[in-house]
C-alpha cells in the first residue's frame, strides 16, 4: 500500500510522491506526514519531522485497529482502509482513496 501525505490542513505535502502509470505506481490512500510530533532518542526526547515516513506508520496503526476489530487480513484489509478514507478535495493521484480513517 502506497501512502500519501497531507498537513494538517489537507494539503498534498510537496515532498509526497504523486501517483505512476508504472505497474504498483498509484498513492493508496493519506495519512498526516507534516509538522508530525514525534519521538526521538535522549537527550532530546520529542522533535517535528516531515515525510511520507510519518504518514506510513499513521496508516499501518488505523490497520491493526481494523485487523482487531474485523478480523480482516490481506485484500479484505486493504479494501476497508480504502472504502473507508475521507474523499478530500485533492487529485486522487496524489491521495488515492483519501485520508485513513479509525474504525468507529
């Protein structure tokens, strides 16, 4: 699964890759990748990082939420990922289905 990211104000990151017409080439779906508060080794402890290397583990939590509370694995995961993101405003090349959403 292939992942985009957005700002806090659902924007496309200028550094997210935009969808290929190569094989596997396509953005799946968005999760949050700038200004991501995180952890980082001592002394510092806390820093903000930018990436689609912040979005990709925000997408792999929200999918151990929905193997958890489905049972889903596999395609099936996959497809309610994606069925249910939030559509944004945005090219779908660069967000594909939109922004991950937690299972309710």
């Amino acid at each position: 699964m292939a992942v985009g990211a957005v700002s806090n104000q659902l924007r496309i990151a200028n550094f997210s890759a935009r969808s290929s017409s190569i094989a596997g080439g396509s953005v799946d779906i968005a999760a949050p990748g700038v200004a991501v508060y995180s952890s980082v080794k001592l002394p510092q402890r806390y820093a903000i990082f930018n990436g689609t290397s912040m979005a990709t583990p925000h997408v792999a939590g929200i999918g151990a939420l929905y193997a958890q509370a489905f049972r889903a694995r596999g395609a099936q995961l996959w497809q309610l990922l994606t069925s249910r993101a939030q559509r944004l405003s945005i090219d779908s090349r660069d967000v594909g289905a939109g922004l991950v959403q937690a299972p309710r």
